[in-house]
C-alpha cells in the first residue's frame, strides 16, 4: 500500500511536469488552438488531477505509517509484560 502511496506522489510530478512541457510546447507552435488551450480555465482543471493523486498519496502514506507504529506498540506492549 505504501508502494502505491509513493507511485501515486510520483505519477503527479511526472504529470505537473509533462504538462508543463507541454504549455511550453503550445506556446512555440503557430497554432493558436492550444494556446488558447493552456491559457484557459481548463489547464486548471488539467493540473487538479495530478493534485488530487498527489494529496491522496501524501494521505495515504502518513496513515500507513501510524498504523505500522501502533502495531509495533501492541507487539513491545505484549512482549514486555
């Protein structure tokens, strides 16, 4: 589960990134379609899925961990009575 916490994380940055690559790209070319594609509200909306991933992988990661802590404190708890 952490793995896929990380891989999430990871594929947002790539996104951010290729997106961004992709805007620089836009802004090169003589068609005038994509950039007006990549000034308007729907880049917005092109960078909020890679947020999303991006904040349910960070969720993700501290609560697999507090769980793993909690477990390990059971297991002293028991061992140490």
């Amino acid at each position: 589960m952490f793995l896929f916490a990380v891989t999430l994380v990871v594929i947002s940055g790539i996104n951010v990134f290729l997106l961004q690559r992709l805007a620089e790209m836009a802004k090169l070319s003589p068609s005038l379609l994509d950039n007006k594609f990549f000034a308007s509200e729907i880049s917005v909306a092109l960078y909020l899925l890679p947020a999303i991933f991006a904040g349910i992988g960070v969720n993700i990661m501290p609560h697999i961990l507090m769980s793993h802590l909690v477990e390990a404190e059971k297991r002293f708890d028991c061992e140490h009575r």
